[in-house]
C-alpha cells in the first residue's frame, strides 16, 4: 500500500509530466501552424519563448486551484475565470515583448483595449488548462472515495469474519467441558484426562490459524481429525464416520473450520441422545465450478413443525451460513434437508485452489493416533 508521502509524490510526477507535455504540444502546434502559413524569421523563437513562458507562468494557478478546491462553484468559477485572465495577460506580455524583439521591432499595440482584448485568445487556451486540472482532480478524488469505501468494506468484512469463527471457541469448548465433566462425575477420571489432552491439542490448533486465511479440504479433514480425538473418547464405537471425497475435491479451499460446527451438530442430535450411537457421512466432490460439501447424519432428523428450530437456527449452522455469505456474497449453496433417516447440510462454494504459501500451513502431526484416514479418494 502506498505511504501518503509517496501518493504525493506520485501525484507531482504526474502534474509535472502532463504540464510539460501539454505545453510541449502547445508549441509544437504553433510551430507547424507558422511552418505551413506564415513562416517569418525570428518566429521559432517567439514560438519557444511563449511555450516555456506557459510553462512557467500557468504554475502558480495549480496552488491557487488547490485553496479553492472543494469550497463549491460559487467560489471556484470566478477564480478559475479571474486567474485564467490575468496569467492570459502576462503571458501576452512576454509574447509581445519577444515578437517585438525577434520578428518586428516596429510592431506595437494601437490601444490597450486590443491587448486586453489580445489577452483573451490565451485566455481561452489557460481555461482549457483549468479544465483538465480539475477534471483530473475530481477523478482522483472519486477514484479514492471508492478505495477508502472498498476498504472500509474489507475491514468490516475481515472483522465480521472473525467474530464468527472466534465465536466457535467458546461454543465447542463450552460443549465440550460439559462432556468431560460428566465423565469425572462417572468417575472415568482417566478417559477425562484424555479428553482434556485431546482438546488442548485442538484449541491449540484454532488459536493458531489465522482466521482470515481459507485451508485446503484435506487440511479441513486433518483437523476434524484433532477435534474427533475427543469426541471418540465420549463416544467409542457409537460413532461411525464414513468419508465419500473425491480426489479432486481435496484440494479445493474452505473457510477454516467450517465442518468443525456441522460435524458437531450431527453429533450432538444423530449420536449422543441414542443408546446405539449414529453414523455421520461426509461428503465432498468437485461439479464443474463448485465445491460441493454434505454432512449426513442418519438421526431422527427434523419435523415439520422443528425446521425453523433450534437444529436449524442453531449456532453451528447458523455461523457456517454467515461464514459462507461474508465471504461469497450470492456464490453459495447452503441447505439443511431430511435425508430420511437424519439431517442432510448440503452447501456449494465457487471451486479454488492454491499454492502452498497462499494458505494455511498444515495441521501439526498430532501426539496421539489419528482417529480418521482420508486416502486419496474413498467412494461412497
């Protein structure tokens, strides 16, 4: 990003390069108009003289137009006509001065009122020069208006982003402490201390992935893998996790911890209040231009009069819809359907891939077996 002192000095280079050039073309002009019809001796020089004498005294007018900018027409108008007047009028001083000297010594006004009059063909040429000055400036003013907006924009976007994924912490880990002090109350103080193991490991790994950068759906895949280091202490065999990605899929971006809230809804409906346990499926494929993701657990699912309910409107899903619709405006998909048996999370995201240093780095190998293998593709 550019430092104000070198927006400045950007905007000299550009002034005096198109002050210059616009001077340089005034001359030129006047050179080629004399060449073809009225070519005198002496009057290249009269011609250069008055093209670096524009050059000069056109000058000041930038400062004079730089106090009155943005004090309204009312105050602009009759200083742009004032100012290009009176500069019209030294320079056709110097002009006839050199005219005199170089090409007619003998040449003079017959009356003051012609050379005021005289006065007003360089007029018409300084009010062409007040005009593209403050065209150039009203352009720059407006292009940064859009910047300062489509900043202001992006700050709050990245902060929106933020508060929603700092905002799973405390809602897994207010879960989670939950479940492991129900098992100290079982007195299962050992499987206790390994969930507390389990779910430093992860907490360690929300805390330090940055929560504006997207990860790869096989990085996604290894930290569930953290966070069902965990949940497979509360539940063993009641939980089956099946996988059906494609190879391709794997290397789309997602949100980081995106599944982590679906995963856990499912659990917590589809798993947790049944003796037998429950099966949850995640899906992933790659359709042309999408990312495709589900989340299918076979629970009781959702009844008609429940779909606006807690499991709808419920924190995980809520926050991974807002998630999705910050960072993808209209090009998202996200759904939650019964799937008879159970609840379907059905969601599509614009397909992209990056190189290594354009995402996050991979989760840390974890101090325990990992729970899930995701080969390459798995079908379903």
């Amino acid at each position: 990003m550019l430092t104000l002192s070198q927006v400045r000095s950007s905007r000299n280079v550009l002034f005096w390069s198109l002050h210059a050039g616009g001077w340089l073309a005034y001359g030129l002009t006047l050179y080629f108009g004399f060449l073809f019809y009225n070519q005198r001796p002496g009057i290249t020089q009269v011609i250069a003289i008055a093209a670096a004498a524009g050059f000069v005294l056109s000058v000041p007018m930038r400062y004079i137009y730089r106090g009155i900018w943005g004090r309204g027409e009312r105050w602009a108008i009759p200083v742009v006509l004032v100012t290009s007047y009176v500069t019209a009028l030294a320079l056709r001083i110097v002009i006839n001065i050199a005219y005199q000297h170089f090409v007619e010594p003998k040449d003079h006004f017959n009356s003051l009122f012609d050379f005021f009059c005289g006065a007003l063909i360089s007029t018409y040429l300084l009010l062409c020069w007040s005009a593209l000055y403050f065209g150039i400036k009203y352009y720059e003013s407006k292009q940064q208006q859009q910047e300062a907006v489509l900043k202001a924009v992006t700050l709050a976007q990245e902060a929106q982003l933020k508060m929603l994924r700092y905002q799973l912490n405390p809602h897994f880990l207010f879960n989670t402490l939950n479940a492991i002090s129900t098992l100290i109350l079982d007195n299962q103080n050992r499987t206790a201390n390994h969930a507390v193991m389990r779910l430093s490991e992860f907490l360690r790994y929300t805390l330090d992935q940055d929560p504006m950068k997207r990860v790869t759906l096989r990085q996604e895949i290894e930290a569930l893998d953290l966070y069902l280091g965990t949940e497979r202490l509360r539940f063993g065999e009641r939980l089956r996790l099946e996988y059906a990605i494609e190879g391709a899929a794997l290397d789309g971006l997602v949100p980081s911890l995106l599944l982590q809230p679906l995963l856990e809804n499912a659990l917590k409906y589809a798993v947790s209040p049944r003796e037998q346990g429950g099966r949850v499926r995640i899906e992933g494929r790659a359709r042309g231009a999408m990312l495709e993701i589900s989340v299918v657990d076979d629970g009781p699912g959702m009844s008609d009069d429940s779909r606006s309910g807690a499991r709808r409107g419920g924190v995980g899903l809520r926050n991974a819809r807002e998630r999705l619709a910050v960072l993808y405006g209209d090009s998202y998909r996200f759904a939650v359907l019964n799937s008879h048996p159970g609840v379907r999370v059905d969601m599509a995201l614009p397909f992209e891939t990056a190189s290594r240093e354009e995402v996050a780095p991979r989760t840390a190998e974890p101090r325990y077996p990992r729970p899930v293998h995701v080969p390459q593709s798995v079908s379903a």
